[in-house]
C-alpha cells in the first residue's frame, strides 16, 4: 500500500480460491520491529507467483532490507500448495517442510508456526482484489518481533 492509502481494520474480502488469488505479481513492503532491541527495519520488493507443474503456486520474493543502515538484498522462496478444501493451500518452505495452512474464504486467516523455541503467529487479511497483508508476531527466547507486510499487485 502507498502511504497515502490506509488499511481498513476490521473489513475483510473474502477470496474462494487462494491460489487464484495469488497468482501474478505484487509489490510488497514489509515493516520489522524488534520489541526487544527497539529497532526497526524495511524490505521493499516484489513477489511473484508462478503456476507450478502438478498444480500449485511457487513464490518467489525478492528486494532489499534495509536493517541498522545497511541495505542488503533479500530473497525467499516458498511454495503453495492446494488442500483438501477446496480454495485452500497449504505453505511450505523450498525445501518441502510444512510452514503453515492458508485459508482467506472469509478475507481472513490466522496461523502459527513453532520454529525451534519460538512461535510465529500470523494474521492473513485481504482489503480487496488488489491489496492484502500478514502480520506474524514472532516470540520465544530468541524473538521478539513484528513483522508487517502490505501487498499491492503489479499492474
């Protein structure tokens, strides 16, 4: 989202097939907070998600992270994958572990994922046909974060 645009709390739009959904370009810009520390950092890139053979998503994001003044490139890729249900997917990481479910038939989900001692709780919301977010909350004794990320699709 640009920052002269604002995030509605509260107003969701459902979407009845997650990978359809998802599928194309988006412009992401992503806010971390160390609760701990007190600092805060920024990735700004793009996300892209292309059909993979045997059905399902692969995303691949990539910009820069800008973290204590340094500005650094920054990649991840992920995999989506259909459920059972249809209009569902389930996350995995490139290398085939489990990351977490996605369901957003209400424009809403929310999510958790234990990594090692700490827990990620995400929050999956969707304004619109054009702009969603996630906001995972990450503690345990080695975390204290928040990590904000608002998509806009590309063109």
């Amino acid at each position: 989202m640009g920052d002269d645009e604002r995030w509605v709390p509260g107003e969701f739009w459902p979407v009845p097939d997650v990978l359809g959904y998802l599928t194309g370009s988006w412009l992401v810009r992503r806010s971390v907070r160390d609760l701990a520390s007190g600092e805060a950092g920024e990735f700004r890139g793009r996300t892209v998600f292309h059909a993979l053979d045997g059905g399902g998503l692969l995303h691949r994001e990539s910009g820069r992270f800008l973290w204590q003044g340094i500005a650094r490139p920054a990649e991840r890729t992920l995999r989506f994958l259909p459920r059972s249900v249809p209009g569902t997917a389930q996350v995995r990481f490139a290398d085939g572990r489990p990351f977490h479910d996605l369901d957003l038939r209400s424009g809403k989900h929310l999510t958790d994922h234990p990594c090692a001692a700490d827990l990620y709780r995400g929050e999956f919301t969707v304004q619109d046909a054009g702009h969603w977010r996630t906001v995972w909350r990450v503690g345990g004794p080695a975390k204290d974060l928040v990590l904000t990320t608002d998509y806009t699709r590309d063109g």
